[in-house]
C-alpha cells in the first residue's frame, strides 16, 4: 500500500470501522490512522483491535490529517464538518449515500473532494465501491479513494451522475440478494426442511453462485446451464415471471434511485 499521508475517519462504525481494518490488513501504518467516534465503548474496541489513534475530537484530530473520510450518516454531514479547521488542499472522502460533491465542497470549499458509495460486503474484505470525483479533485486524489477502498473489496470509477444507480444496484442491491435468501429459507422451512437444513443450503447456494457468477459469464448463459426445457427449473422460473420478478426488481431499484436522490 501506498503512503496517502495520515488519514482521520470521522465515523468508525461499521463501514467506516471496516475499510479502517482493511487498511491495517493491508499494510497501513496504524499510527497514521485515526478514528474519530463517539462511543467511549467503540473507541476502545478500535483502539485494542487495531492499534490506531482514537478520538472524540474531530476538530484535533483533522488538524493536520492529508485524507479526510467521512462515514457518518448523511444527515449528520453537515454538523459532523461545520468548523472543521481543515488544511488547504486536504483530500476528503465521504462515503456519505447520497450526499453530493457540490454539497461536501461547500461545507469545505478549501477541500478536494471524492464521494463514493460502498456496500456492507466491506465487512468481509468483498466490497463494491463506486467513485466519483468532485470539481475540486485531481486524478491522483480518485486514484487514493480507489487504493482505499480497494482494501476492502473492488473499486470503480463512474461519473458522479450514476453514484444514484451505483446505490440502487450495490450499495441497496446486496439487501435484494438477502431478502431472496430470507424468503428461500422460510419456503424451504414451509415445505418440510428444518430451520437449520434450510440455512446452510440456501447460503451454499449462493456461494455457489457467486462464485460462477465470478467467472465473468453472461447470467443469462448461467441460468440456461441449470434449465432443462420442460423441468423443475424451467416451471419455478416461469413462476417468477408470471408474478413479476422482472418489474419488482426494476421498481425497486428506481424507488432507491429516487429515495437516494433526497436524501438531503
């Protein structure tokens, strides 16, 4: 890993708190973190399970950071970065959904900004990130969120337009896949497996899958390799269709799009 400078995690819970371990499993130097928290009990956590700086105070603990990163709700944006006596020219992340560049630089207009948007498979080091950079930042600064975020899963650089879309197929998109899970299991439980049986097959399942899926083929070609015409496939899947699986997926997706678009 690259030498980025010290870097301040305003917001260390659980995003936040997860690209912070993978940036130590990555090689960072712990004494160039800093995490910034409110929680007495989580400070403690971080500091004993990372070794890095911890802190409740922001406005100390950005003094002299080169990257800033920004993980706390987006409604808590604003008030997390009123007064903050940032350098000139310091590099801001946020990973705040839906809070726009325009927005960030703003609240910092001495800032070079990047936004980006994961997902909760951070947490185990597969993370999909999406990245954009703002008006005031520079290749270099897009090329650091992308080193950073890499170090828990997979970065992509998209022009901010899309960060909406990014969210509605990632960063949302992951709660699809659980919910599809959670509604296999209560079938399977319906139709006769035990709680327990029907757990461990549903997530093997999409282990499996996931992992064809990483073989970079088509979806499409995947699913025919399981569908014999006139079988068991072939009958649940024209179930699927015939209640809409297609358009619930699509409404779903537009409604994150819009919800995200207001978030502030």
């Amino acid at each position: 890993m690259s030498n980025f400078g010290r870097l301040t995690m305003i917001g260390a819970g659980n995003m936040g708190g997860a690209i912070l371990s993978g940036l130590v499993s990555a090689g960072a130097d712990p004494a160039l973190l800093t995490a910034v928290e409110a929680f007495p009990v989580r400070r403690d956590q971080l500091a004993a399970d990372l070794g890095i700086n911890v802190t409740d105070n922001a406005a100390e603990a950005v003094a002299d950071a080169d990257v800033i990163m920004v993980a706390v709700k987006p409604k808590q944006v604003a008030d997390a970065l009123a007064g903050l006596p940032v350098r000139d020219g310091v590099l801001v992340v946020s990973i705040a959904a839906g809070v726009s560049t325009e927005v960030l630089e703003g609240l910092l207009p001495t800032a070079r900004v990047v936004r980006v948007m994961p997902n909760t498979a951070a947490l185990v080091g597969q993370g999909l990130a999406g990245i954009s950079g703002g008006a005031s930042a520079r290749p270099e600064d897009v090329e650091v969120a992308v080193e950073l975020l890499s170090s828990v899963g997979t970065a992509v650089v998209v022009p901010e337009s899309q960060q909406d879309l990014i969210t509605a197929t990632s960063g949302s998109g992951i709660a699809y896949l659980f919910m599809v899970a959670e509604s296999m299991i209560e079938a399977a439980v319906t139709l006769g497996l035990t709680r327990a049986q029907a757990g461990d097959i549903v997530r093997q399942t999409f282990v499996g899958a996931s992992e064809l899926l990483a073989t970079g083929e088509h979806p499409v070609i995947l699913r025919e390799q399981v569908t014999s015409p006139g079988g068991t496939t072939a009958a649940a899947l024209a179930t699927l269709e015939a209640h809409g699986l297609r358009t619930a997926i699509l409404d779903a997706m537009t409604a994150v799009v819009d919800k995200s678009s207001k978030l502030t």
